[in-house]
C-alpha cells in the first residue's frame, strides 16, 4: 500500500488537484455559513445541528482529522488548501527573514489560546454558522498575510495551530515521512529538495517549512506535501534510480512517541490547553451532563457569586483550561513526590508526562467517534438542505421528529471510550518501561504504572466539575 502512495505523490496532479477540491469545498462552507439567519441566538444554536458549515466543520472534519492525524500522522496537511495559498502570497511578498519569536512556537499558543477562550468557549463559534465562517476566512486571512511579510511557509511552519494539534496526535502514526537510504543523500550534488529557487513552486516544491528530509527523525513538522520528493526526482542532475528518495515509510506504531523525546515548552503548554479542551468537549455530551451532580451548580454559582454573562464565561473558561488542566497536571507530580522519587518539575513535565499522551489520544479517539457519530442522523436532512433552516423550522414546529440517535448509543459511545482507554494505558505502560530503562528511578518506580489511572480519574472529575460549574 505504501508503494502505491509513493507512486501515486509522484504524479503531477496528487496531491494538487486535492487541495483544489478542499478549496472549493472550503469557498462553499464559507458562503453557505453566510448565508444562514443569525438574529434569534436560539435559532442559530438550533441551526448549528442541520447547518452543513457548522456540521460539517465540527462534528465530521474536525474529529475525522484527529483520527486520521493519530493512525497516519498530518495527512490533512497533505490536502490543506492553505498550503498552497499562503506559499503563493509568500512568491509575490516581502519574503522577509522570520524572527525568532515566530519560530520558537509562542504564537502558535496565542492563536490556540483565542480560538479555545474567545472562540469556541466564550462566542461558541462552533454553534454558529456565521462566526464558523469568519472563523475560516481568518485562517486564510492570516495565512495571506503571514504569506506576504514572512519567507517561506511561515503559517503551517509557526502559526497554525490545527497542523500544531495534528503533530502531537501523529506522534503515535504508523508511518512518516523519511527518506528510503541516506547514503544516497550523502552523495547527492544537487539537494533540490532544500534548493531556494524551487521553495515557492506550486507543485515541484522544495521543503517551505525548513525540514531537511535526509535529517528527519519525526513527524512534528512535515506536511506530507510531497513536494521534496517531486524536486528529488525531477531536478536531480544526475539520473539515480534510487531517486527520488524521500517518501513515507512504515515506522512502526507511536514510533515518535517511543523515542521519549523531551516535549519543548510549547508543545507541553499545547498539551495543557489541549486537556482543558478535552474537558469542555467531554463535557458537551448528554450522557455526561445527565451524569454530572446538578446540586453543584448552584452551589458553585452561589458560592462564588457569578452571574451570567461574559464575566461568567471569563470565569469559566479560566477554570476550564487554567485551573482544571492544573489540577489534572500537577497531582501525579505530588504522587510520584509521595513516593519520593527525585524528578525535577521540568523533567516531569517535558519527559515523564509523555506517559499520559496516550491517554490524551484515546480520550480523543473516543470522542472524534462519538462527535461524528453523534451528528449522523442529520445528515439525511442537510443533503437535501444545506442551510438546515427549512430542516430545523420543521423540527422545531414539530413537522418532523429530530433525528436523534437511541439512548442506548450513549453508552455504546461511552464504553467504545473505555476501550480506547484501555489502549491508552497499556501504550502509556510502554512509554513507562521505556521511561525506567532512560531514567534509573530504582525503588518505588512502579508507582509510576498507576500515573495513567490517576490522570483518567482527575479528567472525569474535571468533566463532572466542569459540567457542575
Ligand atoms: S532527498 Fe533527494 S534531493 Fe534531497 S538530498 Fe536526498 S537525494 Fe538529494
Ligand atoms: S519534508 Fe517534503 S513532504 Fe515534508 S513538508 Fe517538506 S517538502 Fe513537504
């Protein structure tokens, strides 16, 4: 299979004329998200179930990028209409050298930071349709911009958060993208994959997010483009049977992730954010509200005198990704502290922490599942109306019955999500006794093995706290 993928990124037209199919199917979510009636904040909140822009941005491409980010690494990437558009303003831009404060990754946080706290928390862009669209053309926004300042492919390379969110899942990929023999690089004149004169080629591209393919060990950055391996084969100024070399290659499953390389401080603080999200998007579902402790609410509103409003979202969205993700972090810290086990904070948070990453990925796992399955029933509707407006009147006038799935598949969802769990932490056990052969931890290590539980436990306990607040 992956010698017909290789083949196949060899054609001029792949993965290109993808990237023109997700940019008109890109152009016609916008319009349609335009086009719906935003005056009734409770008939936009309805509309967001049969809207096609809504629906689809968030209940089916979003989570089916997560998964496919988690088995296959960043292939959205590969098809991303944004690639291409930011790489061609960069051509006709100032192409101005990118300081180091747009490389080191903080911006990346601060985009993650307003779409999560200003975005989907405090507007809740994501029941909206008209603010999905704005939404997305700041994406492109940004990306023209960045393009028209900055050299190169400076968005994907360190703006972009999804491609951010999508290179911690493919830690756990099956396959990434490697050259097949070295020696063959080591000899190589031309190195047209990195040369500067093919860097902002539409198609026959050399690497715009300054990889070095014959150097790459992991899956962070590369957007599986395939344009170095088109340079490779077709600048080449010999004729190397073994070229091109570049391509993807089976590296084994979470091969990225077993190396235990320290995570940097921005990809730790992405994972931090990360987790409140996963608290906020758990805690979107029914079964957990219906499970969540109603006499809490009052309780907390009470006690800490919040009315409604933005100063309650304010609020709420601090303790959803500051003070929750904290709690949820630093507890296993005092756990191994108990069991006096000498770990500096930094090597706990940047190395010891990558036991719960698979455990991240299977909460999310279970709920990109639950997210487009849970969205299914409707889909037989937005076909036929892709404004959901008819759909959603018919519904809400009681015409048609909403099409919602039987209760029984609450649990069915629930349970898919133990099992993902149970995945989890029988991948997080690896990353532990890879942990103990790196670090000579000696007495007391096994308690490390019960740092998967603990960090199950205090996510629950987040959601039910949160679903309270
Ligand atoms: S990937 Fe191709 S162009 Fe790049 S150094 Fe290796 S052989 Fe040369
Ligand atoms: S390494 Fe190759 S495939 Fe990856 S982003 Fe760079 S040019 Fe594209």
């Amino acid at each position: 299979m992956l010698k017909t993928i290789n083949i196949l990124l060899e054609k001029k037209w792949f993965p290109l004329s993808f990237r023109f199919i997700t940019l008109a199917a890109f152009l016609g979510l916008v319009i349609i998200g335009f086009s719906s009636p935003t005056n009734d904040p409770f008939f936009v909140q309805q509309l967001s179930k049969t809207n096609l822009t809504t629906s689809f941005v968030w209940r089916l491409w979003w989570p089916a990028i997560i998964l496919t980010s988690i088995f296959f690494g960043r292939v959205w990437c590969m098809v991303c209409p944004v690639e291409m558009i930011t790489t061609f303003f960069a051509k006709i831009g100032l192409k101005l050298k990118r300081p180091k404060w747009i490389l080191s990754g903080w911006v990346v946080i601060l985009f993650y930071m307003i779409v999560l706290i200003g975005g989907v928390t405090i507007l809740s862009i994501d029941r909206n349709p008209k603010y999905t669209s704005y939404y997305l053309l700041s994406i492109v926004g940004i990306s023209i911009l960045s393009g028209l300042i900055f050299e190169k492919n400076t968005f994907c390379r360190s703006i972009c958060p999804f491609g951010y969110i999508l290179s911690i899942f493919s830690k756990m990929a099956i396959w990434g993208w490697r050259v097949k023999k070295r020696a063959v690089c080591d000899s190589c004149h031309d190195k047209s994959c990195i040369a500067s004169e093919y860097t902002y080629n539409l198609n026959y591209k050399s690497c715009g997010v300054d990889l070095v393919p014959a150097e790459m060990d992991n899956n962070n950055y590369c957007l599986l483009c395939a344009g170095c391996l088109k340079t490779c084969k077709t600048y080449q100024t010999g004729t190397n049977p073994l070229r091109p070399n570049p391509g993807i290659v089976k590296t084994g499953f979470a091969d990225d992730l077993m190396k235990i390389n320290p995570l940097s401080a921005v990809e730790w603080i992405f994972l931090f954010l990360l987790s409140g999200s996963l608290i906020f998007e758990i805690a979107e579902f029914q079964l957990m509200s219906r499970l969540s402790i109603p006499s809490l609410s009052e309780n907390f509103s009470t006690y800490l005198s919040i009315n409604e409003g933005f100063g309650k979202d304010l609020i709420a969205a601090a303790y959803l990704f500051f003070v929750l993700p904290a709690i949820l972090w630093i507890l296993p810290y005092l756990v191994i502290l108990s069991a006096r086990i000498r770990i500096s904070f930094n090597t706990y948070l940047k190395t010891i922490s990558l036991i719960f990453l698979p455990v991240i990925t299977a909460y999310y796992t279970g709920l990109a599942v639950m997210e487009i399955g849970t969205r299914f029933p409707y889909y037989k509707y937005i076909i036929h109306d892709i404004t959901g407006v008819e759909t959603i009147k018919s519904i809400l006038f009681k015409q048609i019955e909403e099409p919602l799935l039987p209760q029984w598949t609450d649990w069915s969802f629930f349970i898919f999500l133990l099992l993902a769990l149970i995945i989890g932490i029988i991948i997080s056990f690896e990353v532990i006794r890879k942990l103990l052969l790196k670090f000579r931890i000696g007495k007391n290590e096994r308690i490390l093995y019960i740092l998967p539980f603990i960090f199950i436990l205090i996510l629950f306990a987040g959601v039910f706290l949160y679903t309270s607040f």
